[in-house]
C-alpha cells in the first residue's frame, strides 16, 4: 500500500517538498545558530559533535513544523528567532494552502456530480 501511494506524482512531489523543507531549515538552523550558546535547553555534551548538532537543529525544524512547540529548546539569537519566525510564516501558508486545494475538490467534485446528472437527464 505504501508503494501505490508513494507512486502517485502528487503524493511523491509534496513528500520530497516536505523533505526539501525540513533540510533545508536544519542546515539553516545549523549555519545560523552553530554554537550551542546560540540555543536555550541544550547542554553542551548533548551538542559537542557536528552531528549531535545536525540532530538537535532537525529535532527543532520538526517540532516546528508539526506545530507541537514544546519548548524544551529555543532560539536565544534574533536571527533564530527570525528565522523561527519565517518557517511559522511558511507553516500557516502552507495550512492555507490545504485547505484551499481541499474547499476546491469539495466543490469541483460536486459540480461534477452535477454536470453527469444533467448528461444523463440529456440521454433519457
């Protein structure tokens, strides 16, 4: 089942968007808040290597966008902060933009309904 769903282009083109996503704000996250100073909740030992550092900034990207904010770490910058700030932005239009597509496939799906009743009201 997860192969027919990951052959769709839709799925597969928003699942390797979401990926490029989550990437890109974890290196940004990485390249603008390197150190661990940089953080609020992060000891330095569980921040001491390049990819507990990797770990920690992606830990944060998803917490982010999954809207859960748990707030045991936070930006402590206010380039982070502004950067978190972007990725909200990017978050709610993202939300808009789903329900925006969903209304539209309610209604065009309806409307469709509507054209075949009257197609087969022409052919009786």
């Amino acid at each position: 089942m997860v192969l027919t769903i990951l052959t769709n282009e839709t799925v597969s083109k928003k699942l390797y968007y979401y990926l490029s996503v989550i990437s890109i704000f974890t290196i940004f996250f990485y390249i603008i808040g390197p150190k661990t100073e940089h953080w609020d909740g992060i000891k330095k030992h569980h921040d001491n290597t390049f990819w507990k550092k990797i770990f920690n900034r992606f830990y944060y990207t998803i917490i982010c966008i999954s809207t859960i904010g748990l707030g045991d770490m936070k930006p402590n910058t206010l380039s982070l902060k502004l950067f978190t700030i972007f990725l909200g932005i990017l978050i709610i239009l993202e939300l808009v933009n789903i329900l925006a597509i969903s209304d539209t496939d309610d209604k065009g799906e309806k409307n469709g309904e509507k054209k075949e009743e009257k197609n087969v009201e022409k052919l009786i």
